[in-house]
C-alpha cells in the first residue's frame, strides 16, 4: 500500500509497505527494525515472532517512547508478558499487531505529535 502525505522531512515517515518490506523516507527496508519520528534504528536484531526476547525490548526503552507499535509480522500474535514487562513498567505502553497494521498507525499516531515508536518485524515465521 502506499500513503501520500506531507510530512515535515526531518521526521521518519513510513511511504509504503508490503508483505516483507517497508519504505521510510524513500528507503526501502526488508528486515526488522525499529521507527521513532526522530530515529531510524535499522536491522533490530529479531527477525521472526520466535526470536524476541526480553532484551530486544530493552533497546527500545532509551527512545523514550510513550507507545510502542509491536508489529509481528503477516499476522497479529501477542509475546509473553515477561517480554514487554520492562516498558509497561515503566509506563510505556504497548499496542501488538500484524506490522501492515503497524504501520498505518504509527503515521497516524506520529502525525498527532506523539512519542511513538514501531517495532517492525519482517519476516515471517
């Protein structure tokens, strides 16, 4: 799909995206990676659903997002609460979909100002 906004080009817009692949500011990504308005975080190191772990989501944490957009790849599956705790903790929310999902919110809730980021997975499990 693809999206047509103007978007101030200083800020990390997600163009378009497809089964496998995203498009940030004209740059076409095919693994997973983390978004913020201000940063570009690329290849985050799980690939598939399987592979998340505890620490995965510690990387997220100094982005100092108030919502993070878990994207798990062609379909929406929930990680282990043990995975997510360190955010929730610290009152980050956490909001799982399928990452096509992800991403059309992420513009939305990017547009609104807010401090969001997408943890975008790629692949497919």
């Amino acid at each position: 799909m693809r999206f047509s906004l103007d978007i101030d080009a200083n800020r990390y817009v997600i163009k378009s995206y497809g089964p496998g692949w995203i498009n940030v500011n004209e740059r076409e990504i095919r693994r997973s990676v983390i978004i913020t308005p201000e940063r570009l975080v690329p290849d985050w190191p799980p690939q598939t659903f399987a592979d998340l772990e505890e620490g995965h989501f510690e990387t997220i944490r100094p982005l100092e997002p108030e919502i993070v957009l878990l994207g798990t790849g062609d379909r929406q599956r929930f990680p282990h609460p043990r995975l997510t705790r360190s955010l929730l903790e610290r009152g980050i929310g956490v909001e799982v979909m399928d990452t096509a999902a992800a991403c059309r919110t992420y513009n939305i809730i990017m547009l609104e100002g807010r401090r969001v980021a997408a943890a975008l997975l790629m692949m497919a499990d």
